[in-house]
C-alpha cells in the first residue's frame, strides 16, 4: 500500500474548520481537490508532519495552532 513520504505528491480534499467545529474552507464545495508537493514549503511543516505515514484513501482529523498552520506573525 502505497504511503505518504517527504516526496510525495498528493491530490486530496482538506476541510479546515474555526475552533468551534464549523467549517471554514473546504475543497469539497467545488469538488477540486488540493494538489500538494511534500517538502516544498506550499504547506507548514507540522502540516505536512501530520500527513507522513498516511496510505493512499485513508482519511485523518487533526488540530493545528495557527501558529503551526499559518507560521509565526
């Protein structure tokens, strides 16, 4: 089964949600999926850490600080 690694490259629908559970932005409203390099810097890197190890399909719920999401202001 193939496994998300430092160069992979994914298609995949992200939902992000406000702390109190509603969604906020979500590539499902026009059906177009996030494309996203592995190790180029598009996404942060604790996103991308949450996104090691996953397997083609699978699914996963996290939670970021905006610090760890967007970086330092």
């Amino acid at each position: 089964m193939t496994k998300i690694t430092k160069d992979s490259r994914i298609v995949a629908h992200i939902t992000m949600k406000l702390s109190a559970g509603l969604a906020d932005d979500s590539t499902k409203v026009n059906n177009r999926p996030a494309i996203i390099n592995m190790g180029d810097q598009s996404i942060s890197p604790a996103f991308e850490a949450e996104l090691l190890g996953l397997a083609a399909g699978e699914s996963k719920e996290f939670t970021l600080v905006a610090k760890d999401a967007f970086g330092e202001k």
